[in-house]
C-alpha cells in the first residue's frame, strides 16, 4: 500500500495558500521595485548622498570616458523640464 507524503490542499485552503505566497511576493517586490518608481526623487537624493559622503565623482568613473548620461529629448515645453 503505498502512502501520500501529506495532506493535499483543496478548496478554500489551497486558495488561502496561493493567495499568502502571492502576498508574500508583493510585500517583498514593493520596496525594491515599486517605491523607487513611484518616488524616484527620493532615491536620486540617496545616489548623489551616498556618491558625496564617499568621494565620487560620476564624471571621472564614467567608462570609455563618455559624458554622464542625459536624456537626449530634453526639451523646454516637455512636463519636468526647465
């Protein structure tokens, strides 16, 4: 007679056991993927922070001694811009 390892998970059990690894999979993904998206202000302040506090210059580690990245449609009348 050959005996299943554990109980198998059906109806509303199994439902609650999709749904807590989904929800364990959000709560992780929000702080690293989300919050920098939906704030990125706050983010850009911490690289420039961090790059000051430490004696970086981004300008000097570029690779192949190319400019810093800047968007190239920067533009008066687009929203954000100057």
């Amino acid at each position: 007679m050959v005996r299943k390892a554990g109980p198998i998970l059906k109806g509303w059990k199994f439902g609650a056991f999709v749904g807590s690894i989904v929800g364990v999979v959000c709560v992780a993904v929000y702080p690293i993927i989300v919050s920098p998206y939906i704030n990125p202000d706050k983010w850009k302040k911490i690289s420039k922070d961090m790059r000051e506090s430490q004696g970086i210059k981004q300008e000097e580690i570029q690779p192949g001694n190319m400019k810093v990245w800047s968007d190239p449609f920067d533009r008066p009348g687009k929203p954000g811009n100057k």
